[in-house]
C-alpha cells in the first residue's frame, strides 16, 4: 500500500491510500476518485514530506500535536461513512469472503461493508479486487 498527499481543486487536501501508483491513476480516469469534503473529481496529487529512517524513535505526542484536525473534513468523513453504512449490506468477519464472491460473479454485485484482517486484505488487493476502508474517525480511537 502506499498513501499519498492529495487535493482537489478547490484546495481541500486529504489522503488517500491505494495499492500502488497505478491504483491511483486508474481511480482518477475513472472517476472514482472523489474529494472527501466537496465531492470533486478534479483531485491530484500534493507535495509530500519524503519519509526519512533516522534511526531515532518518534515520539508519538510531539507528532500528534502537530496534526490539527479540520472539522469540516471530520464532517464530511462521518456523512460519508453513515452513508456507505446505510447504503451497503454489514458482513462482518465474512468481508473477504464476500468480497471475492463479487468479484468473481458468484454472488449478485451490492455493497458491503465489514472486517478483514491484515492478510486477507493482502489477499484481496493481490487478487485486483478492488476495496476501500471505511473513513476513520477521531471517535474511533476512544
């Protein structure tokens, strides 16, 4: 998985995790790709800060304090989950299952939503299958 710094036109900048660099693109000429605060699909990448190894442990507080939180984006990522929620069909630990059945047209194509572990995430993205986690919230961590 690799995460990239993005923004839609208007500014609005978020992150968005994809499998690989193509991932992105495809998502992108698709359509798909949408802004979590406005809905734009005019969204691209933004500059990064590179990740660098220093051998140093981070402390967790100093990195947490830097990163405020835009409550208009936690807005528009809690509507965005309660609508994917009310919109999609809860299979629980079956995810993966499921989400294979769909994929290989064995079952009829919805939405569902659930839990996968670690490795049957990677199973699924090593498979094509395409997936996208629930938005986190700040609640989610209480």
């Amino acid at each position: 998985m690799i995460r990239f710094a993005l923004a839609c036109s208007d500014g609005h900048a978020f992150e968005g995790w994809f499998a690989n660099s193509e991932a992105f693109d495809q998502q992108r000429l698709d359509g798909t790709l949408l802004c979590p605060v406005c809905g734009s699909a005019d969204v691209d990448k933004a500059l990064m800060t590179p990740a660098v190894a220093t051998g140093r442990k981070r402390d967790p507080m100093r990195v947490a304090a830097n990163v405020a939180p835009d409550p208009d984006q936690i807005s528009a990522l809690r509507k965005m989950r309660q609508h994917l929620t009310e919109n999609a069909e809860y299979v629980g630990p079956r995810f993966a299952e499921e989400a294979r059945k769909i994929h290989y047209n064995e079952t009829e194509k919805r939405g569902i939503y659930g839990e996968a572990s670690a490795e049957e995430v990677r199973g699924l993205s090593d498979e094509g299958i395409e997936f996208h986690p629930l938005p986190v919230l700040p609640e989610d961590h209480n």
